[in-house]
C-alpha cells in the first residue's frame, strides 16, 4: 500500500461524508463539493492502485528467468 493509495481512500470517505451532510442540510454547494472531492479521491487511489501494480509487475519480470 502506498501513500497515493491511502490519501486517495481519506479522501474519497470525507467527499462522501461532506456530500451527505450537504444533502441532510440541503446545501447543493456543499453537495458539489463533496462530489468533487469524493471524486478526486478516487482518481488519486486509482493512481496509487496503479502505482502498486506496475510494482508488482516489475518483480515478477525481475523474478522470472
């Protein structure tokens, strides 16, 4: 697990929680941004999750004879 991986998911729950809070108070602005901030978590896990296989991938090329 690596650092991207990790602030991507923090992310991605406090977007959902900020867009559920903007929608228990109905706040559209708040709503928005938790949506985007939830989104950009996402995007930054993935990135991380794809940081992690090339990773992966590189010691099974180096492993192999």
């Amino acid at each position: 697990m690596n650092k991207d991986q990790i602030k991507g998911a923090a992310k991605e729950v406090a977007g959902k929680v900020q867009k559920n809070t903007g929608e228990a108070i109905g706040s559209t602005s708040q709503q928005g941004k938790g949506m985007a901030r939830e989104a950009a978590g996402k995007a930054q896990k993935n990135l991380g999750d794809a940081r992690e296989t090339l990773k992966d991938v590189a010691k099974d090329t180096h492993r192999k004879p």
